[in-house]
C-alpha cells in the first residue's frame, strides 16, 4: 500500500492524483497530495511508476499499511526503485518499456466496474 510522499522531492505535479484508480490520492491546498484514502490503495504501483520525481513509495505488503522510516527509504534508494526495475520511461536506456500494456488493463477494470454499476 502506498506508505509515503516525500515532500521535498514532490514538484506538486498531480499525476499520481491523476492515475489512481482507487482515488487514494487528494490534491492539496498547497503542497504535496495528501493520502487520503490509504484502505483504498490496491497496492498497483501506478503512483510511483508516474512520479517523475520519485517521491512516493509504495509498500509491497497488499494486506496492511506497514511502518516507514522516511529517512530509511530515502537512504536505501527505495524511491524510484519500481519505476527502475520495470523499465517505466526506458530508465537510463537500459530497459525496454513493456509496463504500458498496464494502462489498458487499468481502462478495462474501469469500464468492467462502471458498468457493474446499479443505474438511477
Ligand atoms: S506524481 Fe510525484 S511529484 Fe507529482 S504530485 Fe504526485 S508525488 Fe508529487
Ligand atoms: S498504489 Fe495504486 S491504488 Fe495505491 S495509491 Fe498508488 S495508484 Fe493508488
């Protein structure tokens, strides 16, 4: 479940507000986002594959939030570790980008729920 924003690397650019599906993610007044729904989170890892500045982090435990150490994170080169391993924009031309087949899935949930909807 996503666990931290980084305030000081967030460029209030709104894209994880944007991508998640599950609407964990608010604007602020002025800031950074703020979790505002964190039992929502389905641990997919869109925020942090978005976030250009690698200011979030994403727990990999899907079951429970889990206790972060921000300093820690930090330090252990967590932040943007996903979008490196997955080869999100290509990183350092080392990885092919195969993660956008993603989106589709994402957009076929959205519709398949939507359409589960009672109508009024
Ligand atoms: S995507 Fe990253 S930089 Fe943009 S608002 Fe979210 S946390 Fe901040
Ligand atoms: S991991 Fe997915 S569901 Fe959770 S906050 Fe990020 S985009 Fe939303």
């Amino acid at each position: 479940m996503i666990e931290l924003i980084v305030a000081d690397r967030c460029t209030n650019c709104g894209a994880c507000v944007d991508v998640c599906p599950t609407n964990v993610i608010e604007p602020a007044r002025s800031g950074p986002p703020i979790l505002a729904r964190v039992e929502d989170c389905q641990t997919c890892f869109m925020c942090e594959l978005y976030c250009v500045a690698d200011a979030i982090y994403v727990a990999p435990d899907c079951d429970r939030r889990v206790s972060v150490d921000p300093d820690e994170i930090v330090a252990a080169g967590r932040l943007g570790q996903y979008r490196r391993h997955s080869g999100w924009d290509e990183w350092d031309g080392l990885f092919p980008n195969e993660q956008w087949l993603m989106e589709t899935v994402f957009r076929r949930a959205g519709e398949a729920a939507a359409s589960d909807k009672p109508q009024r």
